[in-house]
C-alpha cells in the first residue's frame, strides 16, 4: 500500500498525466484527505 507523498503523486498523474503541477498536487492531497 502506498503511504503518504507516493499515492499524492500517483493519484495527481492519473488526474493530469506526465505533467504534473502543483495545482494538481494539491487537488490530489485534498482528495485523498476527504
């Protein structure tokens, strides 16, 4: 199971593909802390 910083970034490169952005980062950290 990913933990953390890794499923941030796997979930922000599902959303936006290989460019990831720091608008993305954060939508995903938002996503993930519901």
């Amino acid at each position: 199971e990913m933990k953390g910083e890794e499923q941030v970034k796997e979930v922000a490169r599902m959303l936006d593909g290989s460019q990831m952005s720091e608008i993305t980062i954060q939508h995903a950290q938002k996503m993930l802390n519901r």
